[in-house]
C-alpha cells in the first residue's frame, strides 16, 4: 500500500524529510520502491518534486534532506504501483489549475474500473498517465470547474457539498475501493479517510487515515515527540503559538493520533481541523 503524509500549520514551518525512513515506519520493510513525491505550497502555487523512483536511490531527496523549504502546507506520497506503469506521469500528487489555484491530489488506495466504466468519463479535464488515481482526480476536477470559474472563489461549504457528492460517487463505484486521500486547494487541505490493507493482520477496514493536531509556544521547553522520518521545524516566529495538524496513513508518533472513519472529510487551515463531516450514515 501507498503512504501519505500532509501538515497544515499557522506559521510556516522547514521541513527536513527523509521518505525512505518514512516509508519504513509500521514494520512495512521495502515495498514503497516505486515513485515519491511532495508538494510544497506557497499560497495559492505550489512546489511539486516527485520522483518514479525508490526514495533511498533520490538526489532530489538528498536536496529535499539537506535544504530548508518551508510551508505551512505540505502534500505527500509514496508510492507501491498497483495500476499504470512505475514512470513520472504516474507519480503523486498529481495537480491541475482551476481559477488561478493549483489543485493538488494524492491518493491512497483503488478505484477498481474507474478508467473503463461509462458513468466515469473525463471531460475537461484528461489523465496524463494511467493511474485510477489521477482519473478520479479529473473527475474531482471536472466536478468543481463551475464554481471556480466563478468572479469569487467558491464558499467552503461550496467546495465540501461538491467534495461529498464525489466521495460518495466514488465508493459506490465497487466494494473494492479504497479511497483515502489528500486535496488541496491552497487555502485548505480536505482529508478523507476510508479502507486500507491494515499492516497488523491484512485485512482490508478502517481506518485508511490518522489525524494529529499538536500546539506549542515558541518559547516553550516542551516540544513535540519526534516524527518518524520528518523532522519540522518552525521557520519563524511571531510571538504566538504555534498549530500543526497533521494527516498520515499510520501513526507515526506514540501520540494519541485519531483514526479517521470510513469516509469521514475533515478540514484542516492554519494547523487546525475547522470541519468535520461525518460519513453519510452517522
């Protein structure tokens, strides 16, 4: 199975990260060799490196590990190839621009049939590779092109109902999706949790994400537990606490991380979760 990882922090914040030891986190030894990739926002564009190929072989790893990006949100993905070849068109995050935004999308999981079945054509927008991931994502593109070509940008409410109707599109697409996913689109970051192949007996349940959500004060001598294979670090100070919450597809801390619900959405802005939206049957 994939990994993912995303941060959403009020103040901007360097991050150091080492995929390869992330990808290692859980006991899952080895399998995560084909492609990586983060995205690095700064308003409302973004930074995107991603390579197909094993984080442990990366130079762009190495420049990611021995400089200083800073943001205050973070989009990432490592990859093990289910369907489309292991080459660069098939690499998380994928993105797209949408009313002077770039859109960014990484998944983890299937979406059996989705390339094939009539009801799920692409219309604006086209997949450049030949993942089901990247299909859903035009999918999610071509849904929401109408409110962003709007004169104002589209509410937050706006952006979820559209965000709901999708979900539920796409878990209705076969009893063997697994939909657990980052998107953002600059100014939020939308986490939705479903299924995944659990590392503690193969089975495949919930819960596909984990949320975290940690505060401290710059001038504080406690500091967070250490993540495994990210090291963050606040880029600078204003004087005022400083809020991260983060999404990964397991805990990576002996933190009381939360297991997200099978197809529950939160919202996460400025190192906050601001919205929750519960699966359709709570």
């Amino acid at each position: 199975m994939c990994e993912l990882f995303a941060m959403s922090s009020r103040l901007a914040a360097t991050i150091n990260f080492s995929l390869e030891e992330f990808a290692r986190h859980g006991g899952m030894q080895g399998p995560h060799k084909d492609g990586w990739g983060i995205a690095f926002y700064e308003e409302y564009d973004a930074l995107i490196l991603r390579a197909p190929e094993p984080a442990s072989e990366s130079q762009l790893v190495k420049y990611i590990e021995k400089n200083s990006f800073h943001s205050n949100l973070v989009l990432s993905h490592i990859r093990k190839a289910t369907h489309g070849e292991v080459c660069l068109k098939n690499t998380h995050p994928f993105s797209r621009e949408i009313g002077g935004r770039l859109h960014v999308f990484a998944h983890n999981g299937e979406f059996p049939g989705v390339r094939s079945h009539p009801d799920y054509k692409l219309n604006i927008f086209r997949a450049i590779g030949s993942t089901d991931s990247e299909h859903a994502f035009c999918l999610l593109m071509d849904c929401l092109t109408d409110v962003w070509l709007n004169p104002t940008p589209p509410s937050l409410e706006q952006r979820l109902s559209i965000l709901v109707t999708f979900t539920q599109r796409m878990e209705h697409l076969s009893p063997d999706v697994q939909a657990n996913f980052l998107y953002s689109d600059g100014e939020y970051l939308f986490v939705h949790g479903h299924v995944r192949r659990q590392a503690s007996d193969g089975m495949i349940r919930a819960p596909g994400l984990y949320t975290l959500c940690r505060s401290c004060h710059p001038n504080s001598n406690k500091r967070p537990s250490p993540i495994t294979g990210l090291r963050m670090q606040t880029f600078k100070h204003d004087g005022n606490r400083q809020y991260a919450a983060l999404a990964a597809s397991v805990p990576l801390t002996d933190e009381s991380w939360e297991p997200l619900l099978r197809g529950e959405i939160v919202v996460m802005q400025d190192g906050k979760i601001i919205k929750r939206v519960p699966p359709p049957s709570l």
